[in-house]
C-alpha cells in the first residue's frame, strides 16, 4: 500500500520527477494535461471538487459527448471544480506501479483522493475492469462499504447503469438518467450538508436517496429465489424509493450546452465538434437499448443548434462538425438545419458529418450536403439478411430501400460500401445467415448495372457483422443468447456463403459478446468476479489485446458464478430481473408486447407515425410526437 | 475557390513550446496550430482541394522530451496584418506553455537556420567537477561515435561534424550541457544523441530507476551560417 502522502504531490511531481518517465511511455501527452479551454479555479473558493473518470484512454474519453457536457455544466457553477481522469494506458499503469504513482486529474494534477466526487462513466460492459482498476491506482477500496467516511464519494452515470446491478456494490451512488440537473443537486446537498456540519457519508447518502435519478444501491437488500432467480429487492427504510426513475431533461431547447471545448493535443478519435440534434428515436427496433432507454424523443430548434456550432466554431476552430442523435435523418427538421449551418460552414472550410444514415430516408440532396468528398466510403445498417427477420427486430428496411440508397450512394462517387448486421437475433435460422450474403451481392450488382461511365472506381462492399446481444430494458431483454458454439457456427456458416471477392466479410471473437452478456444482465452476483480480475490487473479490456477470455471463464469458475445462468437462458417472463430497480419510462408491458409481436413477426410503427403507447411520455417533457 | 495573391504572402511566428507541452509530437503540434491560426480569426490562406488546410510551415521540428524558446512558424495569409495585432490575436488563443514571442514578414527561409543551440541539464547520480570533466573529454573526443537505430537495423555513426561545440559544466548539483548542434535538414542532430553519448561513455544516468535520474533539454538560439542569430 502507498502511503497517504504519496498521493497528494500532484503536479509538482509530474513536474519534476516524472519526466524520466513520461519519456519512457507511448503517448506521454495523454497524461499531461494543460489542454486549452480547460477549466482552472482556484482551490480555495470552490466547496466541492469532482472528477469525471473515465475508464479508458484519454483518446477515447476526450470524444465523449456526455463527459464534454457535464464538465461545462458542473464547472458554470462558481464552487464546483470538475476535472478530468483518464485510465493510463498499460505501460503507464505499470510505471505507476512501479513507482508508486498515483493516478491523477488533469486539470490540477491532484491525485484522485484529494477530491469530494469522483464520478464514472460506464459507456460500456467491456470498462467495468478498467473503472475499477482506477480506483485501486486511486489507492481506495473497491468496496463501497470497505472505503473510508473520509474518502470521495463514488458515483456511476452513463448508459451502463440501466443495469447497474453487477457494478453496484462498488458505488456509493448511482446516477439514472440524464445527469446535467442531477448531478448539481447532488453537489448542492453535499455542500450543504458540509456546511451545516450535517455531513456523515450515510447521512448524505439517505438525503440523496430522495432525489429523483438517484440510486443508493447501499439501501437496498437482495433475495433470491432457491433456482437461483431473484425473490425481490427490499428497501431498508420506508422513505427509500422502490424503483429509481431516471431523469431527463425536458426542455432540450433550454438545457446547457457547452460554448467552449477542452482541446486536446494529441489526436482523439472523434476530434471534431458534436451538435447533439435531439435525444430519443422514433424507431423503436427490438434489439436497441438506447432506443428505449433515452425516450421519450425531445428535439432542439434548428436555430439553437445554428447557434451553438457557430459558437463552438469560434472557440475551438475545429474544421469539422458531426450531427449526432439515435437516427440523424429522423430529425424533423433536418433540412432547415443543413442549410442554416451551410450559410457559414462553406466560407469558413467547416465540413458537416452525419454518422448514423437511415437507408429508408437517404437521398442524394442529403449527401451533397454533408462531407461526402473526404471519404469515399458509406455506412448503411440493414442489421438483418431477410425481410423476415428485419420485421422481427422492427427495423422497418426493405431490401428496395438498401439499392436506392447505394445508388445514390454509387452515383454520388462512393464506392466503399459498408454493411451493418447482427448475427444470433431471436428466430435467426441458417437461411438468414445466407441473406445476408445474398443481400452483399445485390449491392455488388447494382454496381455493375449502372452504365459504365457512371461507376465510382473499384466497387468494394464490407460486410461487418456483430453478435446479438439480449439488453436489459428492451423487447428482446428476456432472451437467451446464442451459445459461443452457436454464434461461431453462424459466422463460419456466413464466411462460406460469400464467395465474390468484392465482398469483405469482418466479425468479431464471439467471446466478447458472450461477457458482454454475461456483464449487461448479471445481478449483485458478479461483483466478487470482477473484484477477482481487478485484483489480478485485467483492465481496458475494451482493446481486443487486453481481453483475455479464459481468465473471465477461471474467475467465474472460483466465484462459483454460472455462466449460462446469464447469458444462454431465457429470462422468464415473471421473473423479477436485476433491472426491475431502474424505471426507463417504457413500461414492461410495452416490452412484453413487442416482444410478442417480434415472435409474430409483425412490425410496429415510428413514432412519428403513430404511438404504441410505450409509456415514456409520463416522463413528461417537451417532446415532439408523444401524445 | 481559387484564392488569387500576387506573391505568397508569409507572415513568420516565433514561439515557444516548454513545461508540459515538450510531451506534445510535432504531429500534433501541427494540428493543434491548425486549430489556433482559425481560431485567432487572421486573414488565413487555404489549401485548395477537397481538404482545405490553412498553410503553416515549421523550422527544424523539435522531438519529444525537448522544450524551446527558438520554435518558428510560417503562416500563409492572404492580406498583410499589422505584426502586434497578429501576435496579440495568435497569444489570445494559446496557453502558457505555447507563446508566440514574435511575428515579423521574413526575409530569409528556413533552409538558412544552419546550427541549433540547446542547454541542457543532467540530473545523475554522481554529478561531480569530476564527472563533469569526463563528459567534457566525451565531448571533445576525436570521434564522436554512437548507435543509431535505422530501418534497416543499427549503424554506428560519427556524430562529430554535426556537433559545432558542446561543453559541460557541474552547476547547482548537476551536470550542465551547451552545445551548438546542425538544424541543416539533410544532417539535422537530434541532442537526444548527445545524453546518449554520455550516457554509453560516461555512465551518466544510469540508474535503473526512473524517477531517480532525469534530464531536460531547452533549445535557446538558432544561427545562420556565419553564427549570427537566425531570424
């Protein structure tokens, strides 16, 4: 153990002592800090100091549109300081290791236990090691009931916690929702409880408990049943809420938006700036947690968002701005939002992206708007090879609709075509599997059907498939996965079916999708898993390098946790789920009968055209089509 | 948009690039440059093609774990500014560890900044007048011979007409370097080469452990070829 002193040289001893060190490591320049635009305060006014931490690389947690705007919003409040914490990279873990050197925030190079808060964002199953891994270089107990009253509060936000059962035993609290309001009430009730001299950790957490969007996962009990499922979760007192509904933000109009960006030095995977258009989707496709976990849909005014990129262009000077939501192409007003931003972005050089193309709604006027000459390359996501398993999932593309838009796509110069499908959907068969091949070779052959002084240069279409896996909040949230055995099979079975070399065919180990399962459905259960494969220093196993399936299958095995109990059974449909805590908005009776519907294969309808009474409009807010 | 100018119009920017930022690539330099001259809202000359850039030239690329005071940029501009207004707008728009200390319209290219001159400071284990000593005698050896590591393996390489002078001192407990090194683009020294030197003939920081030992570099001054002041 690092003695306490240790931790709180801060950045004098990246100064001074570290340079030896930062010489010997990939990327130094992701620890150092210094970004402009990057928030100082001066220690003695502030009453509250919080970390974002991030678990993974600096480079992927400076793209991340949730963390970029919750430091602008804490950080407006005069006596919060919000700084930011990235997980070292594997060499520089060892180093910190070696030396004893405590991870630090970037902004005041202070170690992670100098702070008040240190809040996670779980964006995904594959970081719930490397968060983790953070609080041990942190010097803190994994535990929340093993860490001390003096130590920070830890908290969990992000998309993750829609099941924050297997990861909830080692936060004091856990943030549901959207967290701009939250997370300044939860600061606020800090400072004052502080400040009264009410303060104890469990005084503050019984507070906080009351606050809407808030998870205390301390106050809870959990029973099981003798098969193994759970009997109920019993709150420990009676003003504890039975279920946690998440927040949203209501007015998406009004909510903050960040002026100024963090600019980071070295080079991130999305650098560039992001107008987030609207929350929510319309769409409703069975296998998608965000689709139901962010409704109900709540849009920005094109004049708003006009403002805020010309604002965030003049403070970043970035030469790029990406149009991000669920479904770009569902925005409603898309169009006046495209030419209100092209007025200035052709004079000043600034290129418009939008990554998520609906194949239904593509058109050629769209494409010429945005940055369609940088990349030659285009993005459609049919997810199935059959109609009949498309209307199973509800994604609501027709095969007619992929041409068309690989058409457009063709004439319009790209030649690189990308594919998107799932393998292991529910009702998959052999034959499913083979249409998404057959589907590969259509949009090879509407290549070669066009005139031959029209074609795009060397025709070339990536089929990348991913495995299915059942999320918690969904219709297909009760479903048994594919076994490894299974999903292997099926992507053999694909490799053969694609025979033209025009076709480039790209999967994934199966073995991530099986723990990504396993992580995404679990209960209380796997936490002494993970704590084993922290202790034995798994971490970022988000990179294909690091992730190491036979040490998950050894630490389950000695935790005496069954696997297949999580991921190849069927949830019953009475059962008491881990998630049943958590309160999306969407009922579970919608769920169920999408679910029924799926088995039906009948689809259901947008909800621009018309509600299914999902039930996220109790969560009120301004929305654009909730009756 | 074919941009039309009767000359290619240049403005020059001295800056430095210290503390923190010595971790930064020159790479990345580039692209974090790229983002302050748009910002700075100067009138900018563009690239021309399907990826329009501003256009920056840089002199004599620093790598990284080096600091300096001596860092230059060109800027492509499509109208004469007045100087103090583009170095106020360019510093508005930087930190304090990227300063721009001048801007001046050049007279002279980069191809005429001939020799380099670094400070540098060795902190080892052992530094002594009498270490000191040895390094100076590495310095002034004959043949100043090192490994250098190529694509095509390792080749030992005399350092030595690339090296105008080097002399080290023992001061405030540590081993002090100057040294005036070639910045010509054909045979441009990395200084790192120097401390290697020293490290392989003079056993200078040699301890295994890392934060024990360390060593900074400063590039103060750049020379034309008869050792007046580049500018």
């Amino acid at each position: 153990m690092l003695a306490p002193s240790v931790y709180l040289k801060g950045l004098e001893m990246l100064e001074k002592n570290m340079s030896s060190v930062l010489k010997s490591v990939s990327k130094p320049g992701r620890y150092v800090g210094g970004e402009y635009n990057s928030v100082k305060k001066n220690k003695d006014e502030v009453k509250c100091r919080f970390a974002f931490c991030f678990p993974d690389t600096y480079e992927i947690g400076m793209s991340n549109l949730g963390v970029r705007i919750l430091y602008d919003v804490l950080n407006r409040e005069k006596d919060i300081w919000c700084e930011r914490v990235y997980a070292p990279w594997t060499d520089m873990r060892e180093k910190m290791q070696e030396y004893s050197i405590p991870l630090t925030a970037q902004e005041s190079g202070d170690a992670m236990k100098a702070f008040d808060m240190l809040a996670f964002s779980l964006q995904y199953e594959m970081c719930y090691t490397t968060a983790l891994g953070m609080l041990r270089l942190a010097g803190l107990k994994l535990y929340a009931s093993e860490r001390e009253e003096c130590d920070p509060v830890v908290i969990a936000g992000g998309p993750c916690v829609y099941n924050p059962e297997p990861f909830a035993e080692f936060f004091d609290l856990i943030n549901v929702g959207e967290g701009e309001e939250v997370l300044v009430e939860i600061c606020r009730l800090y400072i004052e409880m502080k400040e009264n001299g009410s303060y104890t950790k469990s005084a503050f957490l019984r507070r906080a408990s009351q606050i809407e969007g808030v998870y205390i996962p301390s106050l809870y009990e959990v029973e099981y049943n003798a098969d193994g499922t759970i009997k109920e979760y019993k709150p420990k007192y009676p003003d504890t809420p039975k279920k946690i509904r998440k927040r949203i933000i209501e007015d998406m109009d009004k909510a903050p938006y960040p002026e100024k960006l963090v600019m980071p030095y070295i080079e991130t995977v999305h650098d560039r700036i992001v107008l987030e258009v609207y929350r929510g989707c319309i769409r409703g496709c069975r296998f998608c947690q965000a689709g139901m976990v962010y409704r109900p849909i709540r849009e920005k005014s094109p004049e708003v968002l006009c403002k805020q990129a010309r604002c965030l262009f003049d403070n970043t000077g970035y030469d790029e701005i990406s149009l991000i939501s669920l479904s770009i192409s569902d925005y409603s007003e898309l169009p006046r939002l495209t030419d209100s931003l092209l007025e200035w972005t052709d004079e000043k050089r600034v290129s418009l992206s939008l990554p998520s193309l609906r194949i239904d709604s593509f058109s050629e006027e769209l494409m010429q708007k945005v940055s369609s000459v940088r990349t030659g390359g285009i993005t459609f996501a049919p997810e199935a090879g059959t109609q009949r398993l498309r209307d199973v999932i509800n994604k609501n593309v027709t095969e007619e609709d992929l041409l068309r838009s690989v058409n457009i796509a063709y004439r319009g110069g790209k030649s690189n075509i990308k594919l998107y499908f799932m393998n292991g959907l529910p009702t998959e068969t052999l034959e499913d599997i083979e249409g998404i091949a057959e589907l590969a070779k259509r949009v090879v052959g509407q290549y070669f059907r066009m005139p031959k002084e029209e074609r795009p240069k060397g025709v070339g279409v990536t089929v990348s498939v991913s495995c299915f896996v059942p999320k918690p909040h969904t219709p297909f949230q009760w479903e048994a996965q594919d076994s490894y055995e299974m999903l292997m099979n099926k992507q053999e079975h694909l490799k053969n079916a694609i025979t033209d070399r025009r076709i480039r065919y790209t999967y994934h180990d199966a073995k991530v999708s099986v723990i990504e399962a396993l992580l995404a459905r679990g209960d209380r259960r796997l936490a002494p898993v993970l704590e084993l494969l922290t202790n034995e220093g798994v971490t970022l196993e988000a990179w294909d390098e690091n992730f190491d399936y036979d040490k998950w299958v050894s630490a389950l095995d000695r935790a005496g946790v069954d696997m297949s109990f999580y991921t190849t059974r069927g949830f019953g449909l009475d059962e008491v789920l881990p998630w049943d805590i958590i309160d999306i908005g969407v009922t579970k009776a919608y769920l169920r009968r999408e679910r029924d519907k799926a088995y039906e294969g009948k689809t259901t309808p947008s909800c621009a055209e018309q509600c299914s009474g999902c039930g996220a409009n109790k969560l009120g807010g301004k929305n654009k089509w909730c009756r | 948009m074919v941009q039309v100018t009767p000359e290619k119009l240049f403005i020059r920017i001295k800056f430095r690039k210290t503390g923190r930022l010595q971790y930064i690539s020159h790479l990345d330099l580039v692209r974090t440059m790229n983002k302050i001259v748009v910002r700075s809202g100067l009138p900018l000359w563009y690239t021309e093609g399907f990826n329009p850039k501003p256009k920056m030239v840089f002199a004599a690329p620093l790598s990284i774990g080096t600091e300096s005071h001596f860092e230059f940029m060109d800027l492509r501009l499509t109208e004469r500014v007045d100087t103090d207004l583009a170095l106020e707008r360019l510093n508005a728009n930087m930190t304090d560890e990227l300063v721009c200390t001048e801007a001046y319209y050049p007279e002279s290219p980069f191809t005429a900044l001939r020799w380099l001159k670094y400070e540098m400071e060795l902190v080892t284990s052992g530094a002594s007048e009498e270490l000191a000593g040895k390094c100076n005698e590495a310095l002034a050896s004959e043949k100043m011979e090192i490994l250098k590591k190529t694509k095509s393996g390792e080749t030992v390489v005399d350092i030595k007409p690339l090296v105008h002078s080097a002399t080290a001192r023992f001061e405030d407990g540590k081993i002090k370097i100057s040294a005036i090194l070639s910045a010509d683009p054909s045979s441009f020294l990395n200084p790192e080469y120097v401390v290697k030197l020293l490290r392989e003939r003079c056993n200078v920081l040699s301890s295994s452990d890392l934060t024990s030992e360390h060593y900074s570099i400063l590039r103060t001054e750049g020379y034309f070829f008869d050792m007046t002041l580049f500018r």
